[in-house]
C-alpha cells in the first residue's frame, strides 16, 4: 500500500469535489477544479524551467535537501496556497518568507535556503531587489500584482502570465511522500532555522489528516463533510497553512480575509456572517483583544460559528470568558504545536467550563527530563521539556549540530523537542512553563516570561503585555513587564504588581513596569521578545 502524499490527496479529493467552493478571498471565488489547475500550471511552469527533484531522499541526511526550493514572499492570499500546492506537484519544497523581513534578514533566509525560484507580491518587490545581486542561486521570480504599483522586477515574470502561459494537464513526475515541505521558524529569539518535513509526515502531523487512513481512497472517503474556515493569521507562518491544509483534507472551503498585511475585526465578523462560517482560526490575545472589541461596538449574526481555534500564541483566560460571554455556544480550542514537532495539545473550554493552564496529554506527548536523558512520569516535580515522538520532522535545513539537539535519540525513541519547559502532574496533564529561549535568570531562580505576562494580563486595564529581562547589579538579570493598557485607563504599576501577586511567587514579580502605547508583535500574534528587551533597556 502506497504512502499518502499532499498532492496526490489534494488530487483526489478534488475530483469529488469539482464545481465545490475550494478557496475564497475576498470576493475571488475558487472551485477545487479551479484549484486543481491553477496549481498545475504552476508546477509545469516550475518543471518546464528545470525545478524539482534532483536528489532522491534515501542516501540523504535529516539536514539536507536534494530538491529546488520555491520561496513563497506573499501576503495572504490565493497565490500563497496555490504556490505551496504547486510546489509538491512540481516535487519543489516550497519555503515560506517573512513578508516583515528587511533587507538583511531577507537575504539570510533566501540565502540560507538556498532558493532557486521565488513568489513574490509587487509590495515587496524593491526588498527583494535590494539583496538580488546578492543571491546569484536565485534564477526564477514570479511577481503576483497589488495595489502597490510596483513595476515589474527585471527578468522576473507576472504570476498570472506564468500559469496562461503553462499546461493544465497533470504534471509528468511522480508524486512522493518523501518530498520535503519547509518551514522557516518565526526568528523572534533567534535566527530563523528551516524545519524539514517529509509532505507524507505533514500531511499527518501538520495538516492534521487521519494517521487512520493510510492511503488516498482512506483520505477521500474522509473528505465529504467538509467545513468552512476562515483564517486570519498570516499564512507566511506554518499555523495558517496547516489550518488551511486541513479545511481541504475535509474537503472544505477555505476563507481568507480580503484587508492584506493586517487583521480587519469588521472584515472578520462580516466573513463569518455573511458566508456562514463554522470554523475560525486566530492566533492569541493579539488577535482576541481587537475582535472582541468589535463585537462590544456592533452585532453580528455568528450563529454559524461552532469553532474557535487559537495557535501560535497564549491565549489568556481572560480573553477566553470574553470570547464565549459573546459566543456561548462556540466550542474554544487552544493548541499549542511548533514548527519542530507538528501538532501537539490541545484543551477546549465552553460556556459550562473554561480551561486554563493545563493540556491533557495525548499519545506521542512525553515530558522529558532537563538532562534529556529520561522521559518523566506522571508527579514528578522535575521542569523537564516538553517532547514529541513519532512522525517527526527530519531537521533542520543545513544544520547538523541543531538537529542532534532538538531531535535527541533516547534510547531507541527519537524525539522532538523544540524548547517548551513543562511539568508532567500527577493526574498526567501536561503543565506548560514557557519558553527557554526566553526565560530569565534571576537571583540564581528560572522565570519563564509567559508565566509573567499570564498573571499581569488578569488586571482588567491591562490590553497587552510582553515581558522581558535586563541586566542588573543586583540580581544578574531581572523581570520587566511592558504594558499596554487599555484605552481611558489609568491604572498604576503598583495594582498590577497587586494582581501579578495573587498568581506569582514573590521572586517572580516584575521589578519594573514599562508602559508603552502600542506593543510591537508579529503578524501570527508572537510577542517579538528582541522588541521587548530594546524597550526595557531603554528604560534603564
């Protein structure tokens, strides 16, 4: 029995689908037949340049690639979805760039993928130009059109052009499950690292499609109730893409939302209503804070919605009683997954129960010692890591050394772990710490920065907070709070130390809190910590 790839799926799933609304944003409709072609043009276009599959995966590292890579440049859109589906039918990995980047972090990713051909929206179009000399390995530029004006780039060709210009017959390569999918870390502490995913592992672990069906007929006879989702973070980051992935696998529609670069309440909740959505993705207070806002200023009919996902980022519990006070009949699910392991937790919370803090564990979860030498059992009060095991992603794109670290062998187990601090209690659910990269030492203690900004965020003045550590004489480094309050208040450092000290350990309180009018974070919601540690020292 043959092993499942992406593009066969997407494939087959199509063809029962054909006249079905696949992909919608905003007012640019695409049936699964419409889908199917524009992604083969694409791939024929790719395959008639001489991209795709050079080096077969069997004699290959987890580090190392043997395929072309297509850099997807782009805002949210159809040209997004259409270039990561065309790339697998092309046997291309497509690689997702950050559309904030500046001209230095843009050509160390290009660079460090080692991008043969690019997909790139007009607006950033002068970025890329910046840094082309540089990149000689960069051959093929396909520039999608936007309200910018931006001429196009020199040797480049219009998107639209390419797919007229190509061949909607089936592409003549065959499909494998070994072909890579990568996806490039966000960089908020550190520098971007490319993660390496068989497609055949994605499809699972990322997509979120049924390690029940083990072959295509399996993965179609799943695909007839679909549901339609609407998703709001940035599919430049892998969250967007796999909520998108797995609307398809459902056989379902996916919805964009039509205000490119940045999250639109109104567009939002007028999407819902108007085209009936059940499923909507958002990616954490920074994403909550604004749609519940609107929601107090206008009514809207969500009678439809029946699903609130948040991903990549914390969702606060205040945030949580809020959105289902407005949505009582919604069910809330907060998953926490990473670009290293897939999917991993999830809890839910209703009207009748709010969950907080705590994920029940699921198979293929493990708590690990902080040695990594030995999986935790249940009450140990050991802060290990949290881990994976399983269909894992194979590495990291070019890098031995951070391979072997994050993907350790114990005993004859392979795990991932990308860097969650976590407890195993005593009744098996998993409690998260945070981050190590970044946590704080001080007075010789571990603070974890979420752990911080969760007990600031339960004071009602407080709209957003991200925590940070700076240097001091006294105590090696210390805890500072940056704090947005909430418009027309007033509210002191003292009250929010007040609030922080019913849920934290003395030692943990912030020594200082910074307010500031606006708190700079990624368009997926992730508090930018390198942001936070310039404001703190500033404020020295």
């Amino acid at each position: 029995m043959a092993e499942p790839d992406v593009a066969t799926v997407h494939e087959a799933i199509a063809e029962q689908h054909r006249d079905a609304v696949c992909l919608v944003v905003g007012g640019r409709r695409l049936t699964w037949t419409d889908i199917t072609d524009r992604t083969r043009r694409l791939a024929n276009h790719l395959i008639a340049h001489g991209l795709g599959c050079h080096t077969e995966r069997g004699g290959l590292a987890g580090h190392e690639s043997g395929q072309d890579h297509l850099a997807v440049y782009l805002h949210n859109g159809n040209e997004f979805l259409e270039s990561v589906l065309g790339a697998f039918k092309a046997r291309v990995a497509p690689v997702n760039v950050n559309y904030r980047y500046v001209t230095d972090e843009l050509h160390y990713l290009l660079a460090d993928c080692g991008a043969a051909a690019i997909v790139v929206h007009s607006a950033f179009a002068p970025t890329l130009a910046a840094v082309r000399a540089a990149l000689p390995g960069l051959r093929h530029i396909f520039q999608v059109r936007d309200d910018s004006g931006n001429d196009l780039l020199p040797g480049a060709v219009w998107y639209e052009d390419a797919l007229a210009s190509s061949s909607d017959r089936r592409p003549d390569v065959r499909w494998n499950p070994d072909d890579l999918y990568v996806v490039y870390t966000g960089g908020t502490t550190g520098r971007p690292k490319g993660v390496l995913w068989r497609n055949g592992d994605a499809l699972v672990e990322c997509f979120g499609g049924s390690a029940a069906a083990p072959d295509v007929a399996g993965f179609v006879a799943e695909a007839s109730g679909g549901f339609r989702a609407l998703v709001t973070p940035p599919l430049m980051h892998g969250a967007g893409q796999w909520v998108a992935f797995r609307t398809w696998l459902s056989g379902g529609s996916v919805f964009v939302g039509s205000r490119l670069g940045r999250l639109d309440p109104p567009d939002v909740w007028s999407a819902v209503e108007r085209e009936r959505i059940e499923f909507v993705q958002i990616a954490g207070d920074a994403f909550a804070g604004p749609l519940l806002d609107e929601l107090d200023r206008h009514p809207y009919d969500l009678s439809s919605l029946n699903v609130v996902l948040s991903g990549g980022a914390a969702l606060s519990l205040r945030h949580k009683q809020a959105l289902l006070d407005h949505l009582p009949t919604v069910m809330l699910v907060d998953g926490l997954g990473s670009s290293e392991a897939g999917g991993q937790l999830a809890h839910v919370s209703t009207a009748s129960r709010v969950a907080s803090g705590r994920f029940p564990s699921r198979a293929g979860n493990h708590v690990l010692s902080a040695a990594l030498d030995r999986e935790l059992a249940p009450g140990d009060d050991e802060v290990g890591w949290l881990a994976k095991s399983g269909r894992l992603a194979l590495g990291y794109l070019g890098d031995p050394v951070a391979t072997a670290q994050t993907y350790p062998v114990i005993g004859d187990r392979r795990y991932a772990v990308p860097g969650d601090r976590a407890r195993l209690v005593a009744d098996g659910e998993i409690e998260l710490c945070g981050r190590d990269a970044v946590t704080i030492v001080s007075g010789g203690e571990k603070i974890f920065a979420e752990e911080v900004e969760a007990a600031i965020k339960t004071h009602p003045a407080v709209y957003d907070c991200v925590v940070a550590g700076r240097p001091s004489d006294r105590w090696g480094d210390e805890v500072v709070a940056v704090v947005r309050r909430r418009q027309g208040s007033d509210v002191e450092a003292a009250q929010l130390l007040d609030a922080a000290a019913r849920k934290l350990a003395r030692y943990k309180l912030p020594k200082a809190i910074v307010f500031v009018d606006a708190i700079e974070r990624s368009p997926s919601g992730k508090a930018d910590y390198r942001w936070a540690r310039e404001i703190v020292a500033a404020h020295s």
